[in-house]
C-alpha cells in the first residue's frame, strides 16, 4: 500500500498524516506513541490507536494507564474519547496506586475531576501513601475540587498513613479557603496525625498567620502538645514568628507551659535570642526563674546560644523590688 499522503488544507501534516498512517498500517503503533498522545491531548490520535484494537488498560513501566496520564495533564479531550471505552478500568491504579482522580484532583484540573466522577470513579481509593483524592485536593489548596469531591461523597474524616487529615494537610500550606470549605462539612480542629499534630500546629510550624486565626476562631486549642509534649506556642518560638506567638498568647497559650524536660517557651526563645518574642513572653507572665529539669534558667539557655543580648533583658525582670523601710 502507498504511504504517502497530502495535507489536507486545515489539517497539520504530521497529526493527518501520523492518522492516514495508523489507519492504513503503514505504522507499527508503540508504548511511547500511546502515552504521548494522551500527555499531549493528541485525542484523534488516541481514536486511531483505539481503531487498531490498543488495549486502553495498558499500562507504561510506572504502571499509568493513558486515562492517568490524561488526567495528570488536565487532556479533557482524550479523557472523553476514553471514558467511551466500555472495557476502560476508570479506577486503574499505578504502581503508586495512584488513580486518575488522585492524578486530577492533585493537579487541580476541576474539569476532569468532574468527568471522572461523572463516569462513575470510585472517590475512596488510596494510593500508596493513603491518600484519597480529597486529600490530595486539600494539600495542594483546589476548593472547587474539594467542593465536588465531597458532593460526590468523599469522607472529610479520611487520613492517610501518617494520620493527617484534609484539614492538617491544608493547614500545613496554609489553604485557608480549602480549611473553611472542610470545616464547613464537618472537619474537627481536634484531630491529630500519628505525631500528634493538629490544624493548629501545622499552621503554626509554617508560621500560616490566616490560617493561625481562622483556626484559633474555631476552637482549637492554644495548649495542646505534640506527642514530643511540645505546645503550639513553643512551635511558634522554634519559628521565630512573633506574630504567631502573639496570637496564641492572645488565644490562652500558657506562656509558662512546659515540655518533658521541663522547658518553657522562654528558655527556647532565649536560646534562639529572639529578643522581640523574649519581651513578649516577659510582659504576658512568663517566669524568667523557671528552671528546666537540670536546674538551667532561661540565662543559662541565653548563655548556651552564645546570645548576650539576651540576659540584661531577663534580669531586668529577675531583679525584685526592695522593700520599702517601715517608718
């Protein structure tokens, strides 16, 4: 049979002829061609492939079908020609065990999130790591997506391996508006990951001061500690955010609590020599004679950190007035 073709007027040469070519068997198809089509939205030349009987199930070497590599780029178009397909598994997985929805969901592609769960995919499935397409939607901040998903029936409570929820991955990023999407279906400030992070925590170790608020309006807890007994106000120390460290003072945070080697936030501030934060914790209480469980006082954390500046400010308030004489 006679390969060579013209280009029809409107029609760029290599996509017709690549087309005139599978159709004619002028051309051994491949992998490679498979998968680039759907990376690149080629969608007539996954209808091509398709008519020469191309298993659409089949999978690359990272175990991804065309469907998940379809999604990952956001190809609308060679998902619909797919979804048409009535031997396509639409809940196949890679060998991360990551689905077409995780793939969606994570690259923030709302369009094919719909046409996914339009077609029926399964929104509970987890890959490796246990993450749900919720999940994913809220670690990488997509509301619209979060908003679909958990119209489709995604679980708000749903954790990962490490056992942090959506609400703990947006917190992280610092997400606000995908927090309050969450929190409006029914997310809780309380739950912990298996390290014993809350919303609250992971905001404050990325120093997310809106996110911080938010939180702090919802009830969180300005006291709690992680499984290392750390408080939420220590994880702001350890940032060096004195906006944090002021909004959780303002919140209740115990300027005097203490970790389980007896350091206060004190100590850890002045270890740091973060003299705006050392003030702060002085003027709303904090007990510069605190002493940790080897008897080391915020000066001697000052003095191990090679931070001078620190302790005329800590004996400033060490010092006690004297009596006055009694006539």
């Amino acid at each position: 049979m006679n390969c060579l073709v013209r280009c029809e007027k409107g029609v760029p040469f290599l996509v017709f002829a690549l087309l005139l070519a599978f159709l004619s068997g002028c051309v051994t198809t491949t992998t490679n061609d498979w998968f680039e089509a759907a990376e690149s939205g080629k969608a007539a030349v996954i209808e091509a492939l398709l008519e020469k009987e191309t298993d659409p199930n089949k999978k690359n070497n990272d175990g991804d079908t065309a469907l998940i590599v379809a999604s990952r780029y956001g190809q609308t178009g060679v998902l619909q020609v797919l979804l048409e397909q009535e031997e396509l598994e639409i809940d196949a997985r890679s060998n991360k065990g990551v689905t077409a929805l995780n793939e969606g969901a994570k690259e923030g592609y709302a369009a094919v999130v719909q046409l996914l769960l339009d077609a029926g995919t399964d929104v509970h499935l987890r890959d490796n790591e246990g993450k749900t397409a919720l999940l994913f939607a809220a670690k990488h901040g997509h509301v619209n997506i979060l908003q679909s998903l958990l119209a489709a029936g995604a679980k708000v409570s749903d954790r990962d391996n490490q056992g942090s929820d959506a609400l703990i991955l947006a917190a992280k990023e610092g997400y606000t508006g995908a927090i309050q999407v969450l929190l409006d279906s029914g997310a809780s400030v309380q739950t912990r990951n298996n390290e014993g992070v809350t919303s609250l925590m992971a905001a404050t170790s990325k120093s997310h001061t809106d996110t911080i608020k938010l939180l702090l309006e919802k009830e969180s807890d300005p006291n709690a500690r992680r499984n290392d007994s750390l408080t939420v106000l220590m994880i702001a120390v350890e940032e060096d955010s004195f906006n944090t460290c002021e909004m959780l003072i303002e919140a209740g945070s115990d300027p005097n609590g203490r970790d389980n080697k007896g350091r206060t936030a004190l100590m850890l501030a002045s270890q740091k020599g973060n003299e705006e934060i050392v003030r702060l914790l002085l003027d709303n209480g904090a007990d510069p004679k605190a002493r940790d469980n080897e008897e080391r006082t915020a000066a001697d954390y000052a003095e191990e950190g090679e931070h001078s500046n620190i302790l005329p400010i800590l004996e400033e308030e060490r010092e006690e007035p004297e009596d006055e004489e009694t006539p």
